[in-house]
C-alpha cells in the first residue's frame, strides 16, 4: 500500500487535470505549489516492525491521572492495576474496542522506587500486587493489547528508575511480561547525544527480543531545542514521536497544539505515513476543560492530523455525547484511512482555517475552523476549486458534513461556492468525494 497507491492517485488526478485546468488562475496555481511541497515526498523508510500502518488507537492515562499514587486517600483514580483493568473491561463493554481503540497504556508512576536485586524493573508492589506480567494477561484476554511507559534518561520525568544502562534488560523484561507498546520519555539524560543514541539503542533493544513491540518515542520533542529534526531517521525507529509539550485539559492547549502543527507543517506533513506518524499527544474530549464544539475541533483536527488516537480520560464517567463523538465511525475511518497522508492547513482567513487530508479512493476530509471566541456561529464561504491540491472538485464532486452532524450536501462543481456554518472555536468536518468522469458518461 501506498507509493504504488499514491502513485495511481497521482495519474487519475492528472487526468482529472488535463480535463479541468483550462481556466486555472494564477493564484490557484500558488496554491497548489504550496500543496505538492507538502505531499511531495512519498515513502521514507518507516521502523521494519509491522506495527502502526495506521495511527495507532488506544487509552493512555497520563492527562486524566497524572501521577497520583495515593491508593488510601483516593483508590479509584491512584495509579493501580485495578485502574487499568476497569478501563479494559470498559473498553470492552462499552464498544471502545469495536470501533477501533486497541491499547490500554500506562504512563510514569506505576514503578517501585528500585529495581530488584538482579537489576529488572519492578511495578510499585502496593498498587500493581499482581505485576505487570498478570495486568499483560488480562488485558490480552479481553483481545486488547497492553502499553507501558519507561524513560531514556537515569530517571523518569516523575523520578522513578529510568533505562539508562538497562536498555537490554528492560526491554527483554517487558517482552517476557508480554507488554506490547512503549512510551518512552525523554526527560534525565546527560546530553543530547546519549539521548539521541539512547532512543536509537531502545529501538534495536525492543527488536532484539523478538516481540513485536510498538514504539513511541518523545525525540523530536527533546531535541528540537537544539538542532531541526531528522525525520527521515526518527522514522527509521519510531513508530510515533512527539513534537510538542504535553497537552492540557484546556482549549489554550489544543490551540496552541494546532497553530504550532499548522506553523511546522512543511517538516512534519512528509514525515508521516504508515508504520511512523506524529504524534500531538492525548485526546482530552470527555474531561473538564473543552465545550463541545471545542471536542468537535480536537477530534476533527486530530483525525486531519493522522494523529495516533489516545483518549485519556475516564471511561467510567463520561457523557454520551463525548463518548459518540470519540466513537464517531465516519471520522475514526478518516483518522485510520489507508493511504496514511496526514493533512495540513490549506488557508487561514483572519478567523477561519481550513485544512484538507488526502484519503484513498481519490476522497478528500476537509476541516473548517472557526477560531473566533467571541459572537455566535458564522458563515463562511470559500470556492471548491481549491479544495484538493485544487482538483478534489474537477469536474465535480460529492460533499457530506460528517461532524457536528452527518448530512449529505450534494454535488458541486470545480467552481461552486460552499458555504459552512461554523460555532466559535468548532470545526466543521466534511468528506469530499472526487466525482470520476468515467462514473459520469454512465
Ligand atoms: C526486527 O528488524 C528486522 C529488520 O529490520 C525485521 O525484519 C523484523 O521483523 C524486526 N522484528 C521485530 C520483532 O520487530
Ligand atoms: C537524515 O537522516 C538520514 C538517514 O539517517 C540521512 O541519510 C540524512 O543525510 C540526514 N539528513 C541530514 C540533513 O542530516
């Protein structure tokens, strides 16, 4: 899949092109320049472990649960395998796995304060009684797979033991207790250089045991500071990495999250495809801090974005309209498409953006945001002749909303006036599906 994909989709659009180009103007064509820069470069070598062709789906606890260790005042939100045992039965029970979330995954906090006398890493023996290796079993036999967090430096960023100088062994640890993903942080490490190799000998580490292990790494988001990352090697060993800091329960933060994405996007579009994606961190939709419509833009934006789909949230309390958006069908199978192109901001027009991710099956998802924060909802109006990379509506094409509401709008032409209604700090979510000529002469 993809480069041979990619490549056909290329040709049909050429011809799609050749048909509907007579009348292209100057400013459509600097636009489109702008757009080949940003899917150009199809095809960089992606880590050889099977794993993550596309974004990976799951729970992660880190923004609802932090690191809260105290099981006697506050047993049902302390980090404890009782925790992720409620979540993977919900996960179950509740039609999270149905739709695609996968992993239940752990963040720092769940280690003792030492690793045992023949060096391995242990689970804090209060909160995990039974170990990680029984907390493995029980989430595979709910047909759910099991995450786990470590860290490159001497210590974690909570200051629990780190791999630095264990890498071998803690890899083979998890391998044995059959963990299947690992989140590995980037705080404590001496220099930039025992970093960088650090991350690159975990990768070997995790390969070397034989187990297929996902790999999730925070490099970029470390070393940024002091030198452009190469993505083209980052790929070569993660399956996803972040970029930015870590999300908040706020909208400051997914806006922040977004308008830094948008602002790195000639670097970061390219670097994603199938087995290696960036990852801006957990989904916080269902939590305290967003409106509804702020929901709407995360899990719209998120699914643009290619973004690996980690709800941390509380599975046990949570509103059945959060919980339909998190398990909307139609915007998870644009966040899983299988062409793996992750998307970008097209326009930004004072207070609208709009950002467009190419799909298979000559299909595009178009994203219409209103930043404003103050009013009510406002129109917006753009012509569908830019619309993908120019030609998602040459000669014609199908146009459903899909969120905040599923509703079909019909067939427009290359030059058609949209108009969208959009509530402050929402997003409007369409699917544009390319209208072939040879589906037309019917
Ligand atoms: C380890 O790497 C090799 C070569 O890149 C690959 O073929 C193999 O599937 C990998 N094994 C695991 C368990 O990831
Ligand atoms: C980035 O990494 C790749 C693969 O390791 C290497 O071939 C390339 O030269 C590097 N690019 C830069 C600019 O260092």
């Amino acid at each position: 899949m993809g480069r041979s994909r990619a490549a056909e989709l290329r040709r049909e659009q050429g011809r799609a092109f050749a048909f509907g180009c007579l009348s292209l103007s100057l400013a459509l064509a600097l636009a489109l320049a702008l757009v080949l820069t940003l899917v150009g470069v199809p095809g960089v070598t992606a880590l050889d472990n099977g794993l993550a062709l596309t974004p990976t789906m799951g729970w992660l606890h880190w923004e609802r649960f932090t690191c809260n260790v105290d099981c006697i005042e506050d047993p049902e939100n302390c980090i404890s395998e009782q925790l992720f045992m409620q979540m993977a039965d919900l996960m179950v029970s509740e039609g999270w796995k149905d739709v695609g979330y996968e992993y239940v995954c752990i963040d720092d906090c769940w280690l003792a304060s030492k690793r045992d006398e023949n060096g391995r890493l242990k689970a804090d023996p209060k909160r995990f009684p039974s170990g990680i290796r029984h907390l493995a079993n029980y989430v595979h036999s709910k047909g759910l797979k099991l995450g786990i967090y470590q860290d490159v430096g001497t210590l974690t960023c909570a200051g629990y033991p780190g791999s630095y100088g264990y890498y071998d062994i803690d890899a083979k640890t998890f391998a044995d207790w059959g963990v299947d993903l690992l989140k590995f942080d980037g705080c404590n490490s001496k220099d930039l250089e025992s970093l960088v190799e650090g991350y690159k000998y975990m990768s070997f580490a995790l390969n070397k045991t034989g187990r297929s292990i996902l790999y999730s790494c925070e490099w970029p988001l470390y070393t940024r500071h002091f030198q452009e990352p190469n993505y083209t090697e980052i790929r070569q060993y993660c399956n996803h990495w972040r970029n930015y800091g870590d999300i908040f329960d706020s909208w400051s933060s997914v806006k922040s999250i977004l308008a830094w994405t948008a602002s790195k996007q000639e670097s970061l579009v390219p670097a994603a495809g199938p087995g290696g994606w960036n990852d801006p961190d957990m989904l916080v939709i269902g939590n305290f801090g967003l409106s509804w419509d702020q929901q709407v833009t995360q899990m719209v934006l998120w699914a643009i974005m290619a973004a690996p789909l980690f709800m941390s949230n509380d599975l046990r309390h949570i509103s059945p309209q959060s919980k339909s958006l998190l398990q909307n069908e139609d915007v998870i199978a644009i966040n899983q498409d299988p062409l793996g192109k992750q998307g970008y901001r097209l326009r930004k027009d004072e207070d609208f953006e709009v950002w467009e991710r190419p799909l298979s099956n000559l299909a595009w998802a178009v994203a219409v945001f209103n930043q404003k924060e103050i009013g009510g909802p406002q129109n917006y109006a753009f012509s569908t002749a830019a619309l993908g990379e120019g030609l998602g509506c040459a000669p014609a094409c199908l146009i459903t909303q899909i969120l905040p509401v599923k509703e079909e709008l019909g067939l427009y032409e290359w030059t058609s006036q949209l108009k969208v209604r959009v509530n402050p700090t929402g997003t409007v979510l369409l699917k544009l599906q390319t209208f072939q000529q040879h589906k037309s002469f019917h």
